[in-house]
C-alpha cells in the first residue's frame, strides 16, 4: 500500500481532509527547499506536492512561472528534485511526497530511469501535466509496480469518458482543478465545484482533491466540505515572495496552520 493510500484512509478514520501542499523545488533557493517541506508538515500538510522546475509550465500561472524561473536560474534539475526528495526522508520516512511537473525532463532522464531513482529517492506519487491517462497506461503501471501512484488532472471541461480513463488508470488520489484556467487564478466557484466533484464521483472511487483557486481558509474551509483534500500553491509562494529569506519557514509554517485550522473546523 502507498503511502499516499495509508495517509489518506488514516485521515479518512479521523473524520479529517487532506491539506495537500505545493512549492516548486529550488524556489526561493535550493538550500531552502528541504527546510520548507519541514516547515509545511509542521504547518499540517498532509501530502507534499514538490513542483519539477520547467521551463514552459503551461498550466501554471504567472505566480508559479516565476518560482520556475528562480529555480531554473539556479540550475536546479529533475535529478536534484530526487535529491531533496532524499534529503527529506532521512527525518521523515511517513509524509508523502509527489512530484508535480511536465513531460520533457522525465523523457529527457529516460522513463525507467526516472521511475527507479524516484522510488530510491521515496516518492509516492507523480503528476505529469501533459501525459494524458489514454496514453500513459505503461507508464501508469511502472509507477504502480514500485508503490509509487500516478496522478491525473480532471477539468471542469473533462468528459465522461475522460473521468472514466482517470478511474481505470490512476491511483493515489485524483486531481480536480477547479477552474477553466490556470495555477492561482481567484474565481474558484464551490458551487460548481461540489455539483462536478458528485459527478467525479460516479466514476471515480479515489480520493478527489481540489486546486487551482485556493487563497485562504474561507475558501479552502469551503472547498474542503465538499472534497477529501484541498490542494495549495500558488498563495504558498507568494508568501515566499514576501518574506526574507530567513523568516520563510516561519511564515510558510504560520500561513498553513490557519488553513489547517479552517478545514478542520
């Protein structure tokens, strides 16, 4: 069972929703990567997304673009996202770790490549923005065979038969962004977000969490009613962008117990 399962059926026990967080690995430097994810879990993340640094991030908004870019300006590569992955498991073996990103650095590596050195590393899951479910079945499966859990995006747009490609091949949990857009956009609708996750649900008996648009507690208190995790990034590097250096575990840590609070009440 994947760490990701275990995480979240214990949340499930206790009545609680996932407080899956995102930063983008290398931002606002690589010394302050490992730390950060500390600070994240001591804030009451539940999973940890860590953003693959890329050049053409399609899906992600300019908030997310300039972490890539920071990253990027510090050469920081898919092989040292595996190293901050390992740094971080030598104090914590339990909190699940998936990496977000694009199709071209894990093609560049050589897929099974990729596959062995994240699961040496200890990551749990992946999510590739641009590896549609109907074509990645082997890939899906490789990841499978080593507990680590791929991860696909469904769309207020998405199909049936989209949402029934996401159910046969992904595993972990299943993403739904919430909003025609990109990364931090701030028009999410909870309406339209409980009235499309119940139909996610007739197909898909995974987890479902939610991101793209969440700000603040209200917000992710909302969203979280109607889900099983509330997924956060954009809003995490911006209070990057705002604060020193030397203060950002502190403030990262302080930003995300609020939320912790909120979706918990």
């Amino acid at each position: 069972m994947s760490r990701i399962k275990t995480t979240f059926a214990a949340l499930a026990a206790n009545k609680k929703k996932a407080l899956i967080t995102f930063i983008t690995a290398g931002d606002p430097s690589p010394a302050l990567t490992v730390p950060l994810l500390h600070a994240l879990v001591a804030g009451g993340a539940d999973i940890l997304e860590l953003g693959v640094p890329f050049s053409d991030p399609m899906a992600e908004g300019p908030v997310i673009q300039r972490a890539c870019e920071r990253a990027l300006v510090f050469g920081v590569s898919t092989r040292d996202v595996l190293g901050y992955v390992q740094e971080f498991r030598k104090t914590n073996q339990t909190t699940p770790i998936v990496l977000m990103g694009y199709a071209n650095p894990i093609e560049r590596m050589g897929v099974p490549t990729f596959i062995e050195a994240a699961k040496e590393a200890g990551v749990d899951g992946v999510i590739v923005v641009d590896y549609p479910p109907e074509e990645c079945v082997q890939f899906a499966q490789a990841l499978q065979a080593k507990d680590m859990d791929p991860i696909f995006l469904l769309a207020p747009t998405s199909t049936d038969e989209r949402i029934r490609q996401v159910a046969q091949v992904g595993s972990g949990f299943s993403y739904y962004v919430s909003l025609r857009g990109v990364t931090g956009a701030a028009n999410i609708d909870t309406v339209e977000v409980s009235e499309r996750i119940e139909k996610i649900r007739q197909h898909v008996k995974l987890p479902i969490g939610v991101g793209f648009g969440i700000r603040d507690a209200a917000t992710a208190k909302a969203v979280a009613a109607v889900s099983d995790a509330i997924v956060i990034g954009s809003r995490i590097i911006q209070v990057l962008e705002e604060t020193p250096p030397e203060k950002a575990e502190a403030a990262v840590q302080e930003f995300l117990s609020v939320i912790r609070k909120a979706i918990d009440e």
